[in-house]
C-alpha cells in the first residue's frame, strides 16, 4: 500500500466543524482531506478567516504536476475555489483568475477516435469490467433465442458491442436470425466523448455483423433519456428484449437531503411521484424485458449537503489519481487530459448545484435499494463470467483486484482493495 492509500484510511472524525472553534484549527499534522473538509464547512458558513487560512495550507500540499495525492487535492482545491467565488469578499484571498461562476463549469470538448477510445479502454479494466459482466448476463439470457432486441443506455459509444456478436455468432447451436441494437445518443457531456458519428459506429457494427454472418440493425435515439417513452423505443413483439444500463443512469439521480433520499418514502407503484431516475427505471421495469445489466460507480455524491460531497467524492476520486500514476510519468501529455477530465467531474459534484450538477453517483447499497423497491430481482453470476471478469483484472497492474459478493449477486471492481464500481444483473420481479 502506498502513502496516499495509507493517508486514505486516516480518520477525518477529530475535524471540528463548529463555527466558533474553527478558526482555531491547527494546521499541522492534518490530512488533505481534513483541510478540504474544513474549508468546506467553512464556505458553507461564510467564515472568509478560516477559508483563507484553509486555502493557503492547502496550496502547499496541492501541485497539478506533483504525486497522485498532490494532484487530487489540486484538483478538489479548484472545485473549492470555484463554489468559493460565490461569497462577497473573495478577492480577499485569490485572483480572479483562479474563480468562475461555479454555474459554468464547462467539460472538455475533446473528442477521441474510434482508435483513441479503443486506446482508452484497453488502458485499465474500469470499462472493459462493465462490458464482460453485461455481455455474460446477456448472453445467457439469449441462449436459444432468434430474435435480440437490446436498449443500449450506456456512454460506452458502441464499443462492448463486437465481443458481444462474436459470441453470439459462435453460440453452440448457431446465430441468432437477428440482432437489433438501439443506443442512445450521447447528449451528456462528459468524457469520454466521441469524434465519429454514431451512423458511423452503426455502419461498422453492421460491416463486423455481416462478417460474422448476423443480421444487424442499428437504431440512434436522440430523445433526451428524462423523456423518453415506450413509443420511442419501437419496440416489436417478436423480440426478445435486454437492456444495458452503463454508467448512465446516475446522470438522472435526484439529490438527496441529510440523510435520506426523498425516494425512501415514495410509493413506487405511483410512477407520477418518482424523481426522474426512478421513473426511468420504472419505464425500463414496465417493458418487461428479459435482462437488465447494470454497471455503476459505487459511491455517494447524491447529498444535498456540498460538505458531504466532497467528504465522500475524495474518498473515491482520488483512486483515479492513483491508478494513471501507474500507467505514465508524471509529465505526460494523456495522463493530465484524463488528470482535467477527473477534475471536471469534481468541480461538479462540488461546485454545482441544481441541474448545473450532473454527477449524482449512488453507492452499490444505494442501487441495490432502489432496483429492489422498483421491484427488480438480481440474478445470480454464472462462474464462467466471474472467470473472465477475473482475467480482466488479472491483465493489468497488480493494485487492481475483484470481489466476488455471493450474498447480493455482484462483483466488484477494486483499486488496493477500495471499491471503485460493481456490476449486476436485474430482471422484473412478479
């Protein structure tokens, strides 16, 4: 374990938050994350003394260009900064140069390749962990069927879908006659974003099809996903349908309050009543479709309170951080792109609220909560699929891990052994 994975697990309990005993902090011997905390709370409370003194400590154990752990407080810092701009004496403490209306966080409009995303894939087992878990699911819900419908709602831009034709064209007993595949397009705005048009991704799923000796269609929707309905989905009787839901879904999250989410009391037969994230799912329950695999982030930044916020987004993002560390050199042109793509996911959980925040991640007990009162039930992993999620793993550098949760059916991707996401399968309850 390294020193930033040891500085983690430090406890942030003996941070006092009491407004009249801040300002008496001692910096010394404090954590980034303490700092962080402590910064917060005290934007939150308007004290500029202790936000100043905050910001300054924290500068010095910050650097874009230094450690993982430097590079992730840098990154938090900004956010800070940023939901700091709104108070009426920034200029006390920093340049405007360093401040932005926290409503116009903007995401990169970089664009990859099909070869660049290809790239970005094969660099870690984050996304190909998420296409093994849902192609196995899926699959052993098509064995013997004919005709496949999948609804694609994922930001994986097409790219789990040749393994997925490879197996079925190998399938014991021959192809399936056809194989619909309907994606949504990618309206949101977070990377990894792509360059090539989804028609293009269409025409080579279908060029890669025909090799295989399956017939194909592709369908776009260009529907934003808080509107759609069933009649959009052009739905036909004689499919079989499955549903890919992949690091989407939270985007729709209703934030919660103190505690608890709002949807703790709601009655999920009433779909007029749900936030938008529910309704979707109860949309999705309603289709009745034969699988639904789900792959999400497992952490919570659904809080209203923006304290809370970064309390727990750094205690999960700063595994990106980490994990590049091991891929490049610290001056390296791709790992400060993907370093800013992680910073602008922060400075929106952070500095945003209202539907200025996008990123409104849920933990797995979160999730598993939610799918059950939307009476979903999650379905056992055959151990062939835990095999090859673990051969995903096993390829690359040896901080990644899996755990295997026998008790709720999901198996989770691990950076020295902290969960960063997990994967399930879900089908309609009676």
């Amino acid at each position: 374990m390294n020193n930033f994975s040891q500085q983690r697990q430090l406890s942030i309990g003996s941070v006092t938050t009491e407004s009249s005993e801040m300002s008496n902090f001692v910096v010394e011997g404090m954590t980034p994350e303490q700092l962080l905390v402590i910064c917060a709370t005290a934007i939150k409370q308007n004290d500029s003394s202790v936000v100043e003194k905050a910001v300054s400590a924290l500068k010095k154990v910050s650097s874009i260009q230094g450690e993982p752990s430097e590079r992730a407080t840098a990154y938090f810092l900004k956010a800070l900064l940023l939901r700091r701009s709104s108070m009426p004496d920034v200029s006390n403490f920093t340049s405007s140069s360093e401040t932005t209306n926290s409503d116009e966080v903007q995401w990169t409009e970089r664009r990859y390749s099909l070869t660049e995303l290809t790239r970005l894939v094969d660099l870690t087992p984050y996304f190909r962990f998420g296409y093994t878990a849902s192609n196995g699911a899926l699959l052993e819900a098509f064995e013997g069927v004919e005709q496949i419908h999948i609804l694609d709602f994922s930001t994986t831009h097409g790219m789990q879908w040749p393994t997925f034709i490879e197996a079925l064209s190998d399938r014991e007993h021959g192809p399936p006659s056809s194989f619909r595949l309907t994606l949504l397009s990618s309206s949101v705005p977070f990377p990894p974003r792509l360059q090539t048009t989804y028609e293009e991704v269409g025409q080579r799923l279908s060029k890669y099809a025909r090799l295989r000796n399956i017939p194909f269609d592709f369908d776009v929707l260009s529907q934003p996903l808080a509107n759609l309905s069933s009649s959009d989905l052009r739905l036909r009787e004689e499919e079989v349908l499955g549903v890919n839901l992949s690091l989407r879904i939270h985007h729709l999250s209703e934030e919660s309050t103190d505690e608890s989410s709002p949807r703790e009391s709601q009655q999920y037969g009433a779909p007029q009543s749900l936030c938008p994230g529910d309704k979707f799912l109860y949309l999705i329950r309603c289709l009745n479709p034969t699988v639904v695999t789900l792959y999400e982030e497992d952490c919570d930044t659904s809080s209203s309170c923006f304290v809370k916020r970064v309390e727990q987004s750094y205690a999960y993002e700063w595994m990106p951080f980490d994990f590049l560390a091991t891929i490049w050199p610290s001056e390296n042109s791709e790992r400060q792109e993907h370093e800013k793509n992680v910073g602008k996911k922060i400075e929106n959980i952070v500095a945003c609220e209202g539907l200025n925040r996008l990123n409104r991640l849920e933990s797995k007990k979160q999730w598993l909560r939610r799918m059950n009162k939307l009476r979903f039930r999650i379905q056992p992993v055959r151990e062939d699929v835990k095999s090859q999620l673990q051969d995903v793993v096993d390829h690359h550098n040896t901080g990644w891990g899996m755990k295997n949760d026998e008790e709720t059916n999901t198996q989770s991707l691990l950076w020295k052994g902290n969960p960063l996401t997990f994967s399930s399968s879900w089908v309609p309850a009676p």
